[in-house]
C-alpha cells in the first residue's frame, strides 16, 4: 500500500473510532469528506509528477534523439534527422543493431540517434545497450526514457490502481469517486 493509502487508513480508522456516537449515514459523509480529501492530494501530486516527468522526457528526448548540440547547420540536420528517422522505421532488431554499428563506425550521429529512438519504440535493450556503449554520457537519459516507455505501456499502472484502491473506505464501497465526493457534500 502506498503512502496516500495508508494515510488515508488511518484517517478511515480515526473517523470510525472518533464518530461512535454519529448515525451511520454521519460516520459515511465523514469518510466521504476524508476519502475526498486524499483523492486530492493523490491527483495534486500525480500532476506534479506528471509535469516534471513530462519537462524530463522533453529534454532528454532532444538530447538523445534530437540534433542540437550536433556540429553541422542546424536545417541540414533537421532535414538529416528526417531522412534516418525515415530509414529505419521499418528496419527489424538486427538490421537495426548492423546499422547502428556502420553509423557509429563512420560517425553518422543523426542516423545513430533516429535509430536509438526506433530501438526504444520497439523496446529494443540490445540496440540501446550498443548504442550507450559508444556514448556514455547519454546513458542516464536512455534510462528514462526506456523507463518512461515501459510504464506507458502499462507497467506502471497496477501501482496507482493499488494506490486508488486504497483511498476508498470499505463503507462506500462500490460508490464512484463522483458519488463520494457529492455525500461529502452533503
């Protein structure tokens, strides 16, 4: 159980050992005030998260996959990076890995990078293992977004329904968030 959910336990067991003397339909709006509350602090921090996260992404995506910072004019680039991108979107594991090793042999970074990214869209570890290798200073970045990649195909979720599922009394069970937060109100 995850911290918002455990907090929110407790204020559900304070409320049922404090609210003795309160009808059942009392003790229910006060869980629903108190399930209320967590909820909001779990959505305000899931959207913290999901800002940095996103101003994360951002930049590591440009400082892997993106041409800046690359010697050469900036529009011969950007076209340089359409063509690869284009190039290897169709291109398997292995032909990506032989092609990956000519590009760093030969020292086409952009081609280098577009094949990096596709390797990640295909979840491809070996590819950016190699591609890492040969760049170091990248390799926290890569992590990320591999990370990144990983939870958004759904490896991250089981956590945050845990979490949701925690912040529902057992009295209200069956009520949509919606539904709770209107008894709340009441």
């Amino acid at each position: 159980m995850g911290a918002y959910s455990e907090r929110a336990q407790r204020a559900f067991a304070a409320i049922r050992a404090e609210s003795v003397d309160l009808t059942d339909e009392a003790k229910r709006r006060h869980l629903a005030a108190a399930a209320t509350h967590a909820r909001r602090d779990l959505n305000a921090e899931i959207e913290k998260l999901a800002a940095r996260v996103g101003r994360t992404d951002r930049g590591d995506a440009q400082a892997v996959f993106g041409v800046d910072g690359l010697p050469g004019d900036a529009a011969s680039l950007a076209i340089s990076r359409r063509d690869a991108t284009d190039r290897v979107a169709s291109l398997e594991r292995g032909e990506l890995r032989d092609l990956l090793h000519r590009a760093t042999r030969s020292g086409d970074e952009v081609l280098a990078r577009a094949i990096a990214e596709r390797a990640l869209e295909e979840l491809d570890d070996k590819t950016l293992h190699q591609f890492c290798a040969h760049r170091p200073h990248l390799d926290s970045a890569v992590e990320r977004l591999w990370n990144t990649q990983r939870a958004s195909e759904g490896g991250g979720s089981m956590s945050l329904a845990m979490e949701m599922i925690g912040l529902q009394p057992a009295e209200l069970l069956g009520m949509s968030f919606a539904a709770i937060e209107q008894l709340a109100s009441e």
